[in-house]
C-alpha cells in the first residue's frame, strides 16, 4: 500500500534523524503505519521536512538495522 503520511518531527529532538526515527516508531505504535505501508521515499520526506536526504537516509538505515 501507498502512502502519503508524513511524520510530525520534534524539532527539539537532535540530532535530527534521531526525531525521524522516533516520529516514525510513533506513527507505528499508533497505527498511522502498518504492515505493507511505504515510507516516502528519501528525497521527498527530506524537502517535506526541510532535512537533507542524507538525514532521512540514516533514519530509514537505523530504523532497518533494528528491524523496524
């Protein structure tokens, strides 16, 4: 399934890809994503939260690397 859904990202969190990983474990425990939803890809999630694509980047490898 597709998705459009965009992360609410604390900008008091730092460093910033650490906000993207714990918006997106958020929206998770929530149920705003579920099973078989895709992540936004990179360079679209960055201009949407005004975040390098690199930022995002590392938050979706640290997010895979635990198995998230």
């Amino acid at each position: 399934m597709d998705t459009i859904w965009t992360p609410e990202v604390d900008p008091a969190v730092k460093p910033k890809y650490r906000a993207v990983v714990r918006a997106i474990r958020s929206a998770i425990t929530s149920g705003a994503l579920s099973v078989g939803d895709k992540l936004p890809p990179v360079r679209d999630l960055g201009w949407k939260l005004e975040m390098t694509p690199g930022t995002v980047a590392r938050a979706y490898t640290v997010l895979t690397d635990e198995g998230v």
